[in-house]
C-alpha cells in the first residue's frame, strides 16, 4: 500500500456528507478505473463505514480526516485507530492546519497508527514544520501553506518553494517518506507543477469536492501526473 | 423526543466498537421493547450510522458522544451537527470529561444542535459547573465527578449532596432541562437513589458495556426506576 | 473593592510592555486622580509586579489578563491565583476571547480566584454566553462581540441589543454580577451609550494603547461616565 | 552564550514564587560563583522580571517556563518572545509535559525566539519526540519521560536507553543542538549517570526547588559534572 497520488479531502463541506459522500466517492472509484491512478478520499467520520463499504477493493484508498491520540477505553468523543480500522479505513490525515495537533500527541498517534498498519499523512504549514513532521518518519508529509488553502490560488506555482524546500528539508529526516503538496491546487497544469518541484502527489479539497463535475475535475488533475 | 432516563455511554471501548457496538444497541432495544423504557445509546463517531440504521425506531435514541463548534466548509476532521443528523443520530453529549469543551464552543454548539433539532446532554463535574451549563438551557445536564467515572462507586451514594445541589441549581437557571447523574452508577439501587435524590435519570459507561452479560445489567439499572 | 468603570487591555502590543507598561499605567493613576474615577490595568504576566508596584493605592487596579486553572505544584508555564497575588495584582479577565477557556477550567479558576480574594472579569461573546459566564457568579461579566474588536466600531452603538440582552441575561442568574461591554469602544459617547443601555462600564484596548495621547482618550471615555 | 549543564524548573510550587523565586535564583547565583558552573534558572512568567534583575550577568541564566506562540498586538493573556526580553529573559523552556504545544506553534514559537536572540529548550518525551523536536533545530532538547517526573527515580538510571536514543536522535537531525535530560533527577550520581549516556546536562525541579538546603542540593548535583 502506498501513498496515492492524488487525495481528496472531503472537509466539513455540506457537498460530500452522508449520501453525497458516498457519491462522492464513487466518481473517485469510476476516475480510478478509467485512469489506473490510485487515489485517496477523506470522509468525514461519520461517513468512514459508508464510504468504505462502498468503495472496498477498486482503486480508491479511504483515509480518516484525522485521528485522536487516544487509546481504547475510558475515552470519549475520541477517534481511536482502531475504530478507524473496525470502520474499514486504510490510512488517516494528521495535523491538517485545521486540526493541528500537539507534537507529542502527533507522535503517540503515528506509533499507534503504524501498529495498526494505517497509511499516515501528516500534514505541516512550511519547510521547518515539513522537517519536524518528517522527522516522525510517516508515510508522507503533506505540505499546505495555510493562507493559500480554498483560493485556488496554487501553492506549486504561488510558492515554489515552499515546495521544494519542503521536499529537501523531509529528504534529510526521512527517506522514505513521501511528500505531498497542497493549497489552491485546482487543475493538471497545477499538479504538473506540484510534481515538476519533487512531490509525490497533491492534496485537494474545494477543487474537486465543490466543482461543478468533480469527475471533470478529478480528470484534469491527474492529466498532470503524465 | 424526550431525555431517556437510562444513557448509555459506548466510550471508546474496545468492547463497544463496530460490530460490537451495533449488537451491544440490539441489547438496548431488546431491553426497552421488554421494558417499556427508552434506553439513550452513546457510539462513536464512526459507528453511528450503523448503530443509527440497526435500532432506528424502536425505543432507542442514538446520541453522539460529542458534536465539534464546526460549520460545514473549510473545516478539517471535526464532526458537525449536521454530519450526525445525517448519520441518523437524535442528539449528542457534549462537554464529558473526557472532552472538556470550552465555554464558548460549547455556546455554539448548544445552539446549532438545537437548531438541527438534536437532543443535548451537557456533562458538568459539579454544582457549580451544573448551573453555567444549565444556563445554555440544554436538554439535560449530566453531572459527573470526574473522580468517581469508571470506579463502581456510584455518585448518588458516594456523593449525594453533589446531585442534590446541582439539580436544585439547574432549576435556578434553567426550568425545562433535565438533569441526569453519572459517574460509578452499576446496578438499580445506584438508579433509585439517584432518582430519590431528584435527577430524571443516569449515564453509565463501564457499568453496561464491560458488564459480562449487558442485557442483565441494562435491565437491573432500570429496576430501579420503579 | 469593586470593578471599575474603566478597564484597559494592555493585551500583547508592544506600545504597552515592560517600561511602555508602567508609564501607561501611571497615565491611568494621573487621570485616577484627576477626575476620582476608578480605572483597572490589564498588564501582561510579565509585567504585573513592576506595574503593581508602580501604581500601588492609587486609584487605579491591576488585573491580569488572565489566570490558568493551575494550582501550585507540578505544573509548567502556568500563571496561578497565587502568583498574581503575589506580583501584587487585584483581579483578572477571564476567558477573554483571545484566551477562550473550558467550561470546567473556568469555574474551577473562577473559584480559586474568589478564595484569593481576587476581582474576576468574565469575558463572553453574546448574551448566551453572558448567561452562562453569568451563571458562575464572577464579579463582573464583560460582553465583547469578538468580530468588533479593534474595529473602532463600538459595540454600544453598532450592536446595542446584545448589550441590553447580557445585561438582562446576567440579571437573571447573578443579582451582584456588574456587567462591562467592549470591542470597539474609542471615546466618551461610546461609553454613554453603553451605560444607558445598562452596563456598569467599558473594556478598552486598543482605543487607549494605541492613542497619540492615552491620557486624553482616558478623559474623554470617562466624560461619557458623567 | 550555551545551555547551561543544570536548570532549574521553579514550575509553580509555592516554594519558589514571588519572593521565593528571588531567594532560590540568589541561591543559583552563590552556587554558580563558588563552582564555576553555569547555572539557568526558570522562575514563572510573573517573577521573570524581578528574578532577571537580581541575578544579572552573575553566572546565572534566566529563563522562562513557556512563551506563547502570538505576536504582538490583539492577544489577551499571552507571553511573547518580546515580553520575555523585555523583562530581562535569556531564553525559554518549551513544549514541557505539563505545557504541551501544537507542533506549529513550537515551529513558529522556536522560529520567533531565535530572531529575538532568546535561548529555546524544547521539551520531548522520549525518542521519537526528541526527533522531532530536535528537526526544529533549537539550542538544545531537554527528554523528560512524563511518568519519572517528580518521582525521585532518576531518567539517567531507571530508563538509560531513553536518553541513549534520544541524544542519537537528536544528533541525527541537528547536530548543534544540545541534549539535556530530566525527570527524577536529585543528585550528583544522578547528573553524572546522565553526562555518561551522552547527554549535556539535566533539568531538574523539585529535587532543588523543594529541597530543605537547595545550596546542598544544587552543589550536590553540579558534583557529578566533574
């Protein structure tokens, strides 16, 4: 199992909850297939159990938006990662800008989810908290600077390097740990971009989740991966 | 759709997650249809919409454990009202003591639930705490000494004056919300004297769900609403 | 001791820390003075013993923008009741909404502050949430809207409804609560309007800190006092 | 200037506020003049100032507990780097277990410190944490195991391999940043059990703070530097 390319992040956008979810997901299931490129949904964690049931096995990895450094037992409220995996998630988000997390919680919470053998992106502002991010050797390192998010404005043309320092600086720490990047990414032209800096792939949301077609959207994003 | 004098909180137990969760809730409906009682089941995040579709309509109201001050948008890993509603959901806790909110979140929240319709239960740890939080005019108030979660040493006999104080203090506040009481609650002598002692009803945790047989344990609470 | 009409933020700018923090206050003493009204100083942590001693006895107060629900011991980087005390302060704001607190925290800081002997100012964002701070019986809640804050545009007269509504909100659960209101607040008629629609007085920051001449700005909030 | 080999965290402990903070940090400074060694010590925010001025330029580094991640400007109740050099500081402690940040906040409070020329020593729990911190490249990382602190059971001698893997670590991502280790400690075999697995010095609380002759106690541990 591997990083894919392109992850989606469903957010809190009334677009993608509950039934539209799992449609959502499903246009991700059809992208995949026509294209043979991997990609990840993030559902909210209510919508896990649907989407993962409705996505099983075709392409599409599902991964929580975020998971809670939390363990089994006298917890409540919390999203453990077993529940994660009981749900049938592969991987989860951590640390995105909007649920930024304690360092010592995001380590406890890495750990426990290498244990259960989920997929880990944690994701990190700039190059300095790319580096801190790296250092907990995850399988990738998300980098989103915060003020490019939903403008649809491209962090890989807006502030390539932000980009490339960030690939250079989570090299360093972690060879092994892919790197993606995100903010503003909207077309394959910007992907194109992501790519040509040294990241692995690119971390959406608004760009396809609030897209007119989001099959239209997803299509065009990975036309950049080529 | 009132307060259901038994709550039942799934916590993040092994023992109550996924499968488990959805047959533990089975247990709850079994009991209230033989009982006539409503039974109020607490599962994670990420089982509410299994637990929501397996006891729908049958003397069972499905709450979460907690709702984040989240609006549906740009908004990452947080569960919103709305996503719970859409997951089937009647209400939610908020405030446990494991999930301490603040003052203002909670403000939020209290008011987006109840504009979603969704029951809410705000948990206090004391008298105190118990009149601010009967001052948002929730559905019901659970006062729970977070000292006494998880020791089978019942808070309607450990502590009486703790529960006295704080339903005579939600009153003061707040004429329409119930007030339940928590923390070491296990069997129907825990209940009655919680209900002597003015609360409308008990959240337990541990008492049910690590119980060996939880139909037993279910149907002993309840014997002491009698 | 009571809460005085007049309360300035320092808040962190940098035209009020350290020897910019004590001449500030001594502007406040000077004007104290002058016109026999009451003023309270809201330094930073770091500056609360020089100002406190430099303004000691003479009509003005000093609070701390804030205490932590941390008690004496094992704890790290937490301001305490004590500590306060002990720099030689009179009172604190609470839960300003730069500084939200847990509903828990603050209650149990609220009575900690109390059992010192300290003056306790709660912020709170609406009516709703004035009720509830309301509910803990502080010496005073003050109503600051946050999204006015700093605008100059005062909430007495762009929002006068939200101050009517925590005044009766507070009136309603605490008799002895005095009520400030805040965000926006620059000169005399901004504090007119807000006395006559029920508030015992203002909280300022930025109105003073960062006036050309602080000591004329002092004078004419109070003339609307008169 | 360099990360003294002993600091001293005064945390919140009654013994070492207000005019105790200034009693024990004198006592610093006779123990730093007899011995040679240096000495810093970390009073809390509201006693930076007054135990800055009673020990400057003697031997003694002053440091504070925590600083917050917030600018100057419209912040309530928070410590800035400025504060902290305005009241006299040389740096600060960082992330300590009872004082936990958000690894953004670390990144941009480490960032914000170094440009104000303030010494930072980041706190880490073991290992992996020490990684992370250390990828921030801050003067020095200080690995603390929450569970010996305040114990009497040294890290240096109850859990010898924690401190091994942390200095390694460490060193793996920043070569310059100093490595200091704590929890238990209380004497000098303790500090010299410490500078045997590879670490440069140790940060201690109650051993000194609540020592009956914390001289003894301090003179005591700077003997297993020799």
């Amino acid at each position: 199992m591997r990083i894919p390319p392109i992850v989606i992040n469903f957010k809190t956008y009334s677009e993608a909850v509950g039934d539209r979810a799992v449609r959502l997901a499903k246009v991700a299931v059809e992208v995949a297939e026509e294209t043979g490129v991997e990609i990840g949904v993030c559902p909210a964690h209510t919508d896990l159990y649907r989407v993962a049931r409705a996505v099983d096995g075709d392409g599409v990895l599902v991964l929580a938006q975020a998971v809670d450094a939390a363990e089994p037992g006298s917890r409540t409220g919390h999203v453990t990662p077993e529940m994660v995996v009981e749900a049938g998630a592969d991987g989860t988000l951590l640390n995105h800008s909007e649920r930024r997390m304690r360092l010592d919680d995001l380590k406890d919470v890495c750990r426990a989810c290498m244990n259960e053998g989920l997929l880990t992106i944690v994701c990190a502002s700039d190059a300095m908290a790319a580096r801190a991010a790296g250092a907990l050797q995850p399988h990738a390192v998300a980098v989103e600077p915060p003020e490019l998010i939903g403008t649809g404005t491209p962090v890989s043309k807006a502030d390539p390097e932000v980009v490339e320092r960030s690939v250079e600086a989570v090299r360093e720490v972690s060879e092994d740990t892919a790197v993606l990047c995100g903010a503003g990414i909207t077309d394959g032209s910007d992907v194109r971009a992501a790519v040509e800096l040294g990241s692995d792939g690119v971390l959406v949301a608004s760009g396809v989740v609030l897209a007119e077609d989001p099959k239209e959207a997803l299509l065009d994003l990975i036309s950049g991966l080529e």
